[in-house]
C-alpha cells in the first residue's frame, strides 16, 4: 500500500489555496487529518458538501501529485463520498467526511490514455479488456478530512 506524506500548511491554507489551485475561498486551519487541525470553513457559495468534497479533492492532489517526486506521481484522482457525521463540540460545527478514493500511477495513466487513443475504433482493441486492466491497476484507498463549520447560513 503507497504511503502519502500529509499536506503541512506553511501559512495560511487560504494563501495555498488561491497559490496552487488559483481559487479564493473563505477557509481557515489546517488540512482536516484530525478533529484538532479541521479545515475551517468560514463562508462559500457553493452547496457544503460541494465545497467539503472541492478542499478534499485539493489535497488529494496535493498529497499524492504535486508533492511525491516525478515517478511516484499519481493521476485520475477520483474521490466518492461514502459517509459523513455531524458533531457539536463546545459549541462548533464539525463534519467528519469519508471519501473513497481512486488514483493511478501518472505513468501508467498516461499509458493506458495513448493505448486507448491508439486502439480506439479499431477491430483489434478489446475495450472491455482495457477498461479491466485500467481498474486493476488502479490504487484504492479510504480517507477522511474534518471539517470546522463557522458560518451557520451556509448553503447545505
């Protein structure tokens, strides 16, 4: 099982955020592997689990994309919800959320795109089987991210 090193805010995740991912949105703390280091979230427009699932994506990537080097990259990241819990705690908000996740190494993603490109509409290419061996390489994991819920007129 690949191990992923957390995401570590150097400052403010906000800053992070609009730096890399070139959106501002109206969060604070930290990146949510705990109850102790929530992600805030302090105001949005989009619909909660929307913005929940947007900042888990965001550091799906950053921990599995943009930190690990060249050849331990992965691509096709792809997170599912699969559970949720509200707690109330010393008068706060906060959702745990569990995501599922699908990723693939980015060399072998790229490779199964340019295998798909090149065989597509031709009589030889067994898409059923390729779509078979694109699942079994495909790495699963669990994960969840706690989430600080300030601004209680959010959108849910």
């Amino acid at each position: 099982m690949a191990i992923f090193d957390t995401v570590q805010s150097e400052g403010r995740i906000d800053e992070m955020i609009e730096s890399v991912f070139s959106m501002k949105l109206s969060v604070g703390g930290d990146w949510g592997y705990e109850q102790s280091s929530a992600t805030i979230i302090y105001a949005s427009e989009l619909p909660l689990p929307q913005l929940e699932h947007t900042l888990a994506s965001m550091r799906a990537h950053l921990e599995m994309s943009l930190m690990p080097g060249k050849e331990e990259r992965y691509g096709s990241i792809n997170l599912n919800e699969s559970g949720r819990e509200a707690y109330r705690e010393k008068g706060k908000l906060f959702h745990r959320v569990r995501y599922d996740l699908t990723a693939m190494k980015e060399t072998l993603y790229n490779h199964f795109v340019n295998e798909y490109k090149e065989g597509y509409g031709k009589d030889d290419f067994d898409m059923a089987e390729h779509f078979r061996r694109r699942k079994e390489a495909a790495l699963e994991r669990s994960v969840e991210q706690w989430f600080e819920i300030r601004d209680e007129g959010l959108s849910r």
